[in-house]
C-alpha cells in the first residue's frame, strides 16, 4: 500500500501519471488479447465454447499439466459457472484473472 502511494506520488510529481495510466491499460488489453488468444487456440471446433476435451488440451500450452488429469477436470468444473458442460469465453476470462 505504501509502496503503491509512493510510485502514486513519485508518478504525479514528474508528470508521469496519464502514461503510466495509459500503460496499465495496455497492460491489461494485451493480457485480455492473450486470453482470447489461447481461448480460441482451445476451442478446436470453433463453436465460441470450450468443452472438457478442449480444455484438456491446455497441456499443450502448459506441459506441467499433464500429470494433473484429475485437477484439470476439478478446474473445468470449478470454471464452469453455470454448469452447462462448456466454458463460455467470459468463464475462461473469469477464471484466468483471477489466477494471474
Ligand atoms: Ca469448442
Ligand atoms: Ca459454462
């Protein structure tokens, strides 16, 4: 919290603070673009949702994955809102802001 105040400070006091603003929302565009990214990389068939299968195929992007089956399917549930079976690309946001 101090610390957060003092670049506050430190950034209004050079002028700084409408780049670094701007640069926060950067930041953020381009974590919501990878998001999207990774989320249409996973949804194979292009349907705007991901199934278990789909998204068991995140161990392709992340290999550390691939011995935790049994968590995979524990996250799908857990991510899966509305327990519809599929994740919508608002679950799969959801979830990864969550878990940075
Ligand atoms: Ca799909
Ligand atoms: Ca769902």
């Amino acid at each position: 919290m101090l610390r957060l105040l003092l670049a506050l400070v430190l950034s209004t006091s050079v002028g700084y603070a409408g780049v670094a603003a701007a640069d926060a929302d950067n930041k953020a565009t381009k974590k919501a673009d990878k998001q999207q990214a990774l989320f249409k990389k996973l949804d194979a068939n292009n349907d705007g949702k991901i199934s278990l299968d789909e998204f068991r195929k995140v161990v392709d992007f992340h290999p550390k994955l691939k011995e935790k089956a049994t968590a995979l399917n524990k996250r799908f549930s857990k991510l899966d809102t509305n327990a519809d079976g599929f994740l919508s690309q608002e679950e799969f946001n959801a979830a990864r802001t969550k878990t940075p």
